[in-house]
C-alpha cells in the first residue's frame, strides 16, 4: 500500500475499517441489508445499530 505523504503534515494516527469492526466500533450488517435489497456492505456504529434494532 502506497501512503501519499504531504510535507506539510505528518499522520499522527491511523484506525482501518478492519480494526473497527475488529473492537466493534462497526457492525457488518451486510447480510441484513442484502435482504433488504442493497448490495454494497453495510457498516453500523453501535449506536446507529441500536437505533435500528429499537425501531
């Protein structure tokens, strides 16, 4: 993987989608929204993921 490096700024942190879901910060819910007819992945934060369950 190539990082593009500006000189002006220098990354301080990097966090991946694979880490989040890793700790659970996302939630694959592919398999729920293909049922609902998407066909992208589908990627909640918990408090979205709660919302959604209790409506």
């Amino acid at each position: 993987m190539v990082i593009y490096c500006d000189p002006l700024f220098q990354m301080i942190y990097s966090y991946t989608r694979k880490q989040a879901l890793e700790n659970g910060n996302l939630i694959d819910v592919t398999e729920q929204a293909k049922k609902a007819g998407f066909d992208r992945q589908n990627l909640h934060n918990p408090t979205c993921q709660h919302s959604c369950t209790v409506l």
